[in-house]
C-alpha cells in the first residue's frame, strides 16, 4: 500500500470512530451560537440572529462573540442538512444541526492525517511510528471529546497544524508557494480564533533561522518571505476588524472579555489542577516532554518553533478569564498544542525503542480510557450534579477538589447513566419532552438532572435516534456499518504500516 492510500486510510479510520461516537446535536453554548450565526447567514443573509443562547440573553438582535471562520466553515454542512431534511422528512434544525455538529469529525480526522503526514514527511518516521503518534493525539487526548460539538478548538487546531506543516517543508525550491500556505492556514485558524496570532513571533523565529542557514543571504529575501507569508493574515485581519464594526460599531472589539483573569491561578490550574490537568487528561504530554531534547538535537528549528507554540499559548491561556474553558473536558484551550506534545515522541521512540515503547502504549491505552466516558456520556451532567451538592461552589470543587475531580465524577457518571436504562418509564416520559422540544434552560437543577434526556442517555446520535423509536436501518445500521469501517481499515493499517517501514 502506497503512502497515500495509507493516509486515506487512516481517515477514514478516524472519521469513522467520531461519527461512531458522535452525539449528533450541538449542546455547548459556544456551539449553539457558532450555529446561529451560520443560520443567520444561509436563511437571513445577516451577521445577527434573534434567538437567545443563554438565560439572561435579551430578546433583540444578537452577535457571536466568537470568531467567524467556523461559522462560515459550516455553511456547507448547514446545506447539507437542509438538503437531507427534504429528502428523507427529518425536520430541518434536527437534519441541519446534526450535520453541522459533525464538522469536527471531519477536522479532527484531517488533523490526525496531518500528524502522520508530519511524522513522516517532516521527521521521516516509520509509518507504523506515525500511525501511532495519529493514534495518540486522535483517541488519546481530549481532542476525541472535541470531535462531537462544534466548537472552535478543533478547526483552530487543523489549520495552525497545517500552517505549521507547510512553514516546515525543506525544499527550497517550494519554499515561496510553501510560504504562501502558510500564511493561508494561520489566516484561517486566526478568522476561528484572533487569540492564534500568538503564534506569528513562533513563525518569525522560524524563517528568521532558516535564512540565516541559507547560502545567498539578503534581507530582501528574508522581507519578501514574510511578506508572502504574512499577506493572507493581515487579510483576514481586516475582514474580522468589518465583521467586529458591522457587530460593536468598533474594529477592534470582539465581544470577548478575554484578558481579565488571574495569571498565576491560570497558569497553576492548567498544569496542577486535579479537575484541568494537562498531563492527567493526556498522559501522553508527559512523553512529548521527556522527548524535548532529542527533538532540539535532530529538529533545532522546527523544536524552537512547537516551544514557541506550546508557550506562548499556555501564558496567553493563563491569563484568560476563562482558563478552565467553562463547563467543558479538561484543559479545553490548550487542544490546539496537543499535537505540538505528540509528535517529538517519535524521536523517544526512534532513540530508546526498548526501553520507552511499552510506557508509552500503556501511556496511549491510559489516554483512550480517560477519554471513553466522555464520549459516552455528556460531561454536563457532572457539572450539574456538582451544582447541586455544592451551589455556586460546585465549579471550584471540580477544578481544585481531588476527590471530586471531572475525570472521576465523569467515570460515576456513566455507571449511574447505565443503572437507569433500566427505568423504563422515565425514559419514555423524558423521550417526550425532548419531542416537544423542551427547554430547560434556567430551570432547577433537579428538574435538569431528572428530565433532560440529553445528560440521562448514551450521548451518542444512533442511540438518541433508537430511543425516539426510529425504524431499525435508521439507529443500527450505521453503527454496525461504522463499526465494519473501523475494523476493516484499523486491520489495513496495523498490516500495511508493519510491512512498510518507510
């Protein structure tokens, strides 16, 4: 199997397992607004939509306060669900908001793919050492989680990676078209999210030394390369300061509070918090860190470049208002480092194979266990829990308590979703409501917690569609075909990958 039929693959093999896994409705705040705002722009041709997405939200016209890039990244899949919804009579917000929540499926597929092209062309890894470094970030760090709402992390993630890729590529000869994709993708991950231009001083560095290597050296060179490259960021900087005008009357606010938080409690909750920990929700982090110094030996410049990356976000996250991403799975923000983390494991494996293989597929096996009950059951039902044993101070206990740490709430929260499949009746009243379309937003925590069907069943799309008693090929044909898809293309990759050691 060629190289490229490899990376097919493994595509599939991962888009298959978020589909799998996938919830099929849009559920976080960030989500639902990303998803009016893409409404708006299809049905009402408007930067503002009238529905409100929290409580206290006012009836008149609203805006996103999040970047536009995935908003208009979704308009494709928002057609799509339109175009389903007339063909098999599934009413369109249902049709149009699953297809929508499945986008970072998609992106997060294509963000495993670009960690394999990474290992392999950039760092010449084996394709069996890339697939596990794919395996690793895909199944083995909070980006699973992300994969099944849609939310911003995963789409700024695919495209700062793929900006990165294309910022690494050696050839010479490509290196001003290179320069240009570059500069393209950082563009989009900025229109996601403004907070990536953090990264540019990283890219900077990065050209700066791969010049001063070079062997016709001219700052005229140099300033003509940034400049191909910077060009699509500043673009894309002035159609987000029209976007910002036409929301707040004013190019350079976004509607975010962002730099208002404490540094030090950020900085200490990100890498210590027993509710947010790096290192505990990615086990595999450890590794990428113990892999920094074989990494700056065979990679200086590409290794100064994911320091400057891994860094300089974990400072700008730190002091964020929102440091631990609000009610979300582990640390939330930093998903767009991840793979900065995973990929330099490689060179541990390629330097100490005997003696650092088997840590890290328990390392690997640990990560896919930790991400499991979050898959399966939606993480706000913990959080409401939390709420009403503790009030407001429910947040904090998560974030600081050990004891009622989210990876061990989320565990418990998945045996008490199973001991209820068994109360048949609870279930057919919530199914009602939830045909009804109730809402409870701002409602008793209790009511929550005893009515929504949403944090009291197997967060997955096929099992909601088997609850509202569809027809058999609708809710388990497509996961025994997924399932087909997984292991038929896992098998093709375990053989192929073994036998081509290049």
């Amino acid at each position: 199997m060629t190289k490229s039929k490899i990376y097919l693959t493994l595509l599939l093999f991962f888009f298959a397992i978020y589909v799998l896994t996938g919830q099929g409705s849009i559920q976080s705040e960030e989500g639902k607004t990303l998803f009016l705002l893409t409404q708006a722009m299809v049905e009402n041709q408007t930067l503002s939509f009238s529905d409100g997405v929290r409580l206290e939200d006012d009836s008149g016209s609203h805006y996103s306060k999040y970047g536009l890039g995935a908003s208009v990244l979704a308009i494709p899949f928002y057609l799509l669900g339109k175009l389903i919804s007339l063909l098999l009579g599934i009413e369109a917000s249902l049709a149009t908001q699953f297809t929508v929540s499945m986008i970072n499926a998609v992106l997060t597929a294509l963000s495993c793919g670009k960690v394999f092209l990474f290992a392999t062309e950039r760092f010449k890894f084996s394709s069996r050492t890339a697939w596990v470094l794919a395996m690793g970030f895909g199944l083995s760090t909070i980006a699973w989680y992300y994969s099944e709402d849609f939310m911003n992390e995963p789409a700024t993630t695919f495209f700062l990676l793929s900006a990165v890729y294309w910022m690494t590529d050696h050839d010479s000869e490509r290196r001003e078209l290179n320069l240009l994709w570059a500069g393209i993708f950082l563009a989009l991950a900025v229109s996601c999210r403004v907070s990536t231009l953090v990264a540019v001083p990283g890219f900077i560095l990065y050209q700066g030394l791969v010049w001063a290597e070079s062997k016709e050296k001219s700052m005229q060179d140099l300033f003509s390369h940034l400049l191909r490259f910077a060009m699509p960021v500043i673009t894309i900087l002035i159609l987000l300061m029209i976007y910002n005008y036409s929301r707040f009357a004013d190019p350079f606010a976004t509607g975010d509070e962002t730099f208002r938080g404490r540094f030090w409690l950020g900085l200490f909750g990100i890498l210590f918090s027993p509710g947010k920990l790096l290192f505990l929700f990615n086990p595999l982090t450890l590794f990428g860190c113990l892999a920094w110094l074989p990494f700056l030996r065979a990679q200086r410049k590409t290794a100064l470049l994911f320091g400057w990356l891994i860094v300089s976000h974990l400072l700008l996250f730190s002091s964020w208002y929102s440091w631990q991403g609000g009610m979300s799975w582990g640390p939330r923000l930093m998903l767009v480092v991840l793979p900065y983390f995973v990929l330099p494991i490689g060179f541990l494996l390629r330097e100490y194979m005997q003696a650092i293989k088997l840590p890290i597929i328990i390392a690997l096996i640990a990560g896919v266990l930790i991400q499991l009950p979050s898959v399966t059951v939606n993480i706000s039902r913990y959080y409401y829990e939390m709420s009403q044993k503790f009030g407001s101070n429910g947040h904090d206990q998560i974030l600081f308590s050990p004891e009622h740490s989210q990876l061990i709430g989320q565990f418990k929260q998945v045996a008490v979703v199973f001991d209820s499949l068994d109360d048949s009746l609870q279930k057919v009243q919530m199914v009602s409501l939830a045909k009804r379309g109730e809402q409870f937003l701002g409602a008793d925590v209790k009511v929550v917690l005893d009515n929504d069907l949403t944090v009291n069943a197997f967060n997955f799309w096929w099992y909601y569609l088997y609850l509202f008693g569809h027809p058999f090929y609708f809710w388990l044909l497509p996961p025994v075909v997924l399932m087909g898809v997984i292991t038929l293309s896992g098998y093709k990759l375990y053989r192929y990958t073994g036998s081509s050691q290049s």
